[in-house]
C-alpha cells in the first residue's frame, strides 16, 4: 500500500500535539513551575525586550498646601535586549522504513516512535541548556541564555554591561567559595535575595541528587510528617524547607545548588516556532536528494530573568 502522506501528517500533528506537553514540558521541573505561574510567555517579534526598573524614584515627597512640588526627572529605567535562540529536530523516516512497514498502522506506530525519540531530544535540551551544563549562552551566541548567563557577574546579559562597579543591580548572587549543606546556610541564602521583596511562594530550589538527600538527611530527624513539597504531586521528587520547595534535576552541575525567585524569570516562546512539526516531505524530490521523509521539530526561544539580584547559586556545596 502507498504511503498516504497527507493522512500521515494529519495523525502525525495529532499524536504530536497531545503528548507534547507531556513529554517535554511537564518533565522538567523548572519549566512545569514557570507553567503553572504563567511564565512561559508565547510572543512574536524580532528582539525579546524586557523593561527594566532599577532606581527608585525619589521625586516623591511629602508637602504642605501653597509648597511648590518636585517635578524633575530620574533616571531610572531602561530595557534588556535579547535575541531568538533556535533549535532544528529533524524526524525521519526512510524509504526502507515504508517497505517494511506495510500498512498505514504500522506506518503510524514507526512515525510515532520517532516523534516520541525528538520530543525526548527536545527535553534534554531545554534542560541541559537551562543548566548550561556544557557551555554558558551569551548576548552572541546560538545556544539559548540560561540560569548561569543570567546569574553571572561580569558578563554582558541583555546588551547591559556589569560589574561591581558598573550595573551592580544587574548582577546575581553567586556564592563561589565552598560551603557545606547546612539549614543555617539556606537560610542565609534566602535572606540574601528576600531583600528585593522576593515572596517565598514564587522560590523554587534546584540541584543535585545528592545535595537533596543531604537537606533530606538534615530534616528527617525533626519531623513526623513527610517532607515532600508540592511539585511532588507532579511526579518530582521534591521537600521543602521553610515553606521554599527543593526539587531535583539530573542536569544540574555537580556541587550546585540554585535557589530562584521566579517570578523574575521569563521562558520566552516565538509563537512561529513554538515546537513548531514541519510536514513529512518526501526528500528524493530535491536534487541530491535521499528516499526518505523528512519532517522537524522547530523553536525560537530564550530565557529572560528581570532581576538577576533577586536569584542565587551556590557553585561548590558540599
């Protein structure tokens, strides 16, 4: 039987559409926690701009009737810029794929196989660019700008420079020297970005598999209750510790741990390639062409943190 493409591309995005959330989105706990707060934001554009305020205003003023009152001009907001970042999957399927897999059921199952194979791709990227567990985006390159590029201290992040004496606001907290797993660091820790009026409710703590169980360890002795948090509910192993939620994630650095207000965080989508599956398209069509279908998974995306202060990384806890 012929392949019928049109009906293969119409079961294809079907299939797609349901389990993608499931498969990519709802696996990695940071992006499920930016989901359920609306941080993932689907917008088009050429540039992402985010407005920024970073001085208070201080033309406010208390008067008495008859005073002439403040009208000057503080400077005290500006914008970060940051470009698409884009990411190809490409799905195959071959010639010799369609001999053997006579029929349009047993056509759908291999396709589907292969879908599910690139949604797996697409999860491992996203989290391992978050992480940036290879190599840190920048203001330049193609690899999306994740928590690291955000959090540093001297780089360009949003065309704005920094430093500790130029944009000090722009700069995050990272704590460089070792420190051991301890409550009384955490805490520390958390008092450090609460002085930008961070809610607890919107923190969210990332790290390590054995950073975990060393706040477990710490816990378990005080407690008749289980220590589970939350995003449990969601299938994430996950505790928390005065009412801030620790999760982990495979793909977090060695000695890392990532304590994140984020509600400063932004996971920005191009509604054109929003995980966009392009049709299967025979390719023996085009010169130098090979017999197979060819379909890919398309994405235009990058992350924005407004306020890089309010976020904070441990680089070598033990």
């Amino acid at each position: 039987m012929a392949l019928n493409i049109d009906q293969l591309n119409t079961d294809t995005r079907k299939f797609y559409d349901r389990t993608l959330t499931d498969q990519v989105h709802d696996r990695i706990p940071l992006i499920h926690k930016l989901r359920r707060m609306k941080r993932v934001i689907t917008r088009g554009g050429t540039q992402i701009q985010i407005g920024l305020k970073y001085a208070r205003n201080t033309q406010s003023e208390h008067y008495t009737m008859g005073s002439i009152l403040n009208s000057g001009n503080d400077t005290k907001r500006t914008a970060a810029v940051f470009d698409w970042r884009y990411k190809n999957t490409p799905i195959k399927y071959t010639g010799e794929d369609e001999i053997k897999n006579q029929g349009d059921t047993q056509i759908f199952d291999t396709v589907s196989e292969e879908i599910e194979a690139g949604q797996e791709d697409c999860m491992e990227y996203l989290s391992d660019v978050l992480f940036e567990s290879t190599s840190p985006g920048t203001d330049t390159s193609a690899i999306p700008q994740g928590l690291n590029s955000a959090l540093d201290l001297t780089s360009t992040y949003g065309e704005i420079t920094r430093s500790s004496t130029v944009n000090a606001w722009w700069r995050g907290s990272v704590v460089s020297t070792g420190k051991t797993v301890s409550l009384a660091e955490f805490r520390s820790g958390y008092q450090t970005i609460a002085q930008y009026r961070v809610n607890f409710k919107n923190v969210l703590c990332i790290t390590t598999k054995s950073i975990f169980q060393k706040f477990q360890a710490l816990l378990q002795p005080h407690v008749n209750t289980p220590i589970v948090g939350e995003m449990a509910k969601a299938g994430f192993r996950s505790m928390s510790i005065d009412g801030i939620e620790i999760v982990i994630d495979d793909n977090v650095p060695d000695d890392y741990f990532y304590m994140l207000d984020l509600s400063t965080w932004q996971w920005r989508i191009n509604p054109v390639r929003d995980f966009k599956l392009t049709d299967f398209k025979w390719q023996g069509e085009n010169n130098n062409g090979t017999d197979e279908y060819l379909a890919r998974i398309l994405l235009a995306h990058n992350w924005v943190c407004n306020k890089p202060r309010a976020n904070q990384v441990w680089t070598s806890m033990t």
